[in-house]
C-alpha cells in the first residue's frame, strides 16, 4: 500500500487519530508535528524539543520537506499551513522578541523555504497526491462570524494578524488550493470562505470506541466545565458572567475552568463535571465536547450561522449538543440542572449514540483513504 504523511501540527488530535486508523488500513502512516500539543494525542515525532536550538529545529524542517517531496503517496497538509510557517501582515508572536533587522531575515528565510516547498509538489504530481484539511482560525476571516460578531470587532480581533481585510488568511489559502488536490474542513463556517469542492470532514476521535455513561452522582453544587484555549472565541466572559449571576441569586453552581493541562489532566477533570460549555462565538464545537459526550455528560455550544448548510441534515437533527449564545446560556443551564436521571440518561444515550454514527474514527479513516485511492488511481499511480 501507499504512504501518507500527516504534518506539520496537529490541534485538537486529528492529523494523529486518522493516521494511527490509516496503519490499520494497511497503510505506511505516519504523523509528524512541528512542536509538542499539550491538548492533542501524541505525534510519531515532534520536530522542535525543549533543548533543541532553533537551527537545529530548521534543519528537521528542511528534512520534513525534502521527505514530503520525495515520498510518493500522499501528503496530507493539516492546520491550513505549509511546512514552512507562514508570515501574515501582522507582527508573529514569535517575531516580537527579535529586532527589526532579524524580523526581515526571519520573513526572508520563511519567504525562500514557502516558494522552495510550494514548487517541489508540483514536480512529482506523477507519484504525489497533496491533502489538505483546515480546522478553525487557520481559514476563518470575518464575514464566517455571525452578524454582531462581525460588528463589535470581536471578529478582527480572532484575526488580527490578517487585518479587516482578511489579506493574509486569503494569500495562504491561495497557495495551499493551488497546491492540494482536495481540501477538507473540520468547521463548516470555513466552507464559506475555502475553495470550491472543499468538503465537510467531521473529527475523528478515539473517545467513541470507550464511550459510556458515567454514574450521575448527587452533589452539592452543580458543576459547570469550561475548557477556553481561547478566551475571545469561546465566550468565556460570558460563561464567567452568567455562573455568578446564578450563584448570586442562590443557585448552587460552580464553574470549573479547565485550562493549561495536558489531556490526560484535562480527562480527569472532565469526569468531575455535571455540565460542559464548549463555546458561544464560532458555530460549531471542537474535540473536546466529543471526549465529554463520551462520557454521557450534557454539551453546550453555539450551533447557527450559514456553516450550518454545509453539515449532514441527519447530523443536525441527531446533534445532542445544546445550542446557546450569551443571550440564552443562563436559561438552558437551569433547564439541565433541573433534568432528572432518566432525563439526563436520555441525554446522554443520545450523545454517544451520535458519537458512534458521525465520529467513529474508523469509518472517517476508511472515508479519506478512500479518497487517497481517488486521486492516485486518477493519475494511474497503484494503490497497492
């Protein structure tokens, strides 16, 4: 069978759960990160370490690249990026501690390495298939937000490096469709503003093979789980807000902010919860509402805007997660606290059997090798 290539950083774990689930489909898969996730399952290797110096980490780069040309089979590019890092309008974070002077070496150096990775896929289109899949901020430009996020700014403020006119997310957009051969979307408010054919991929995720209820327990306080990776986009302002206003009015609730832990950490915790709140901005839920579904615990997120088309009618009518903004958060958080255990057992049934049908990670595995074999066999390479 072919090989497959999954870099260069993996969120949220995907790059790693297809590729662990494409070896089991007889595939040489392989999942390679340009840095350690905290949040994620492990990567096959990590291309910057705590004590290796940045050439060093420069020179693996270069390697990455040279691999990912030479390999034939498939590439599969994830977090909307090249190998190569790419430098926006805006000042990059990891720009700022560097003079004006090293700031145009660095942009020189990623401008050479970008054009240099960007032409050598091309060259061996005969024996190459180049995947790839986007997953949030790495597409998303201001018009994916809803309206009123589109007014108060807190759109240009997710993506400020691009500036109002979304100028930078565009340009590597540009580069990456004119470089893959099919691109997919983990978010369906990105389908808004990716190139045409780009597809709906839901994520795949371990939790639904050891998905079962937790025993409800009784406690004193009803504990509210809130995960924010990132404070603007999750609402968690928000979430803060109305949890203490509950509280002041005599409700026994109790937050718990879920925030810097590794994922096994973050599992533990997740476990002690009555309820969880994923996000109130973007539209759609991330990894983490799955690995709380999965343990039979009640999800809510913001679940509106145009994205919506994009995404399965069945999955939208089978979804378990519980759509709330700012607006109707308090008044749905009282409606669970008061559910019952059969209400709740009903709530969660529904949850991991959702799980099993849209986020199985073998089946989404078997769906994108099935695409591999696509193009590949359309350019008479063998799948064998």
């Amino acid at each position: 069978m072919f090989s497959v290539l999954h870099c260069p950083e993996q969120v949220g774990g995907n790059p790693a759960v297809l590729s662990k689930f494409e070896k089991e489909l007889g595939l040489s898969s392989i999942c390679i990160s340009e840095k350690f996730n905290l949040y994620a399952a492990d990567s096959d290797q990590v291309l910057q370490t705590k004590n290796r110096p940045t050439w060093l980490t420069e020179l693996y780069r270069m390697r990455l690249i040279l691999k990912a040309f030479t390999q034939p089979g498939v590439v599969h590019l994830n977090n909307g990026r090249f190998i190569t890092p790419f430098f926006g309008n805006g000042l990059h974070p990891r720009e700022a501690s560097y003079s004006n002077f090293a700031r145009k070496l660095i942009r020189l150096y990623a401008l050479i390495m970008l054009n240099t990775e960007k032409a050598l896929y091309p060259r061996r289109r005969n024996q190459k298939a180049v995947f790839v899949t986007f997953q949030g901020s790495d597409a998303r430009e201001t018009k994916c937000f809803i309206e009123k996020y589109q007014r108060n700014g807190l759109a240009q403020t997710v993506i400020g490096r691009s500036g109002q006119s979304n100028h930078s997310i565009r340009q590597k957009k540009i580069l990456l469709s004119e470089t893959a051969d099919k691109i997919y979307s983990l978010n369906p408010d990105l389908l808004e503003v990716l190139p045409q054919g780009a597809e709906f991929l839901p994520y795949a995720t371990e939790s639904t093979l050891g998905a079962k209820v937790l025993p409800f327990i009784d406690r004193e306080e009803f504990v509210v789980g809130h995960a924010p990776t990132h404070r603007i986009v999750k609402g968690t302002t928000d979430v803060i807000n109305v949890v203490e206003k509950l509280r002041s009015k005599g409700h026994k609730i109790r937050l718990e902010l879920i925030e810097g832990l590794c994922r096994n950490e973050a599992q533990k915790k997740f476990e002690g919860i009555d309820l969880f709140i994923d996000q109130l901005v973007i539209g759609w839920y991330g990894v983490v509402s799955l690995e709380v579904l999965a343990l039979g615990k009640p999800v809510i997120c913001f679940l509106d805007g145009k994205g919506m088309r994009f995404v399965p009618k069945a999955m939208l009518d089978e979804s378990p997660m519980v759509n709330a903004d700012s607006n109707t958060l308090k008044n749905e958080i009282l409606r669970i606290m008061k559910m019952n255990h059969m209400q709740r057992s009903r709530l969660a049934e529904q949850g991991i059997s959702y799980l099993k049908k849209w986020h199985d990670p073998k089946q989404i595995s078997q769906r994108v090798v099935n695409d591999y074999k696509s193009v590949l066999a359309g350019r008479h390479i063998s799948c064998v």
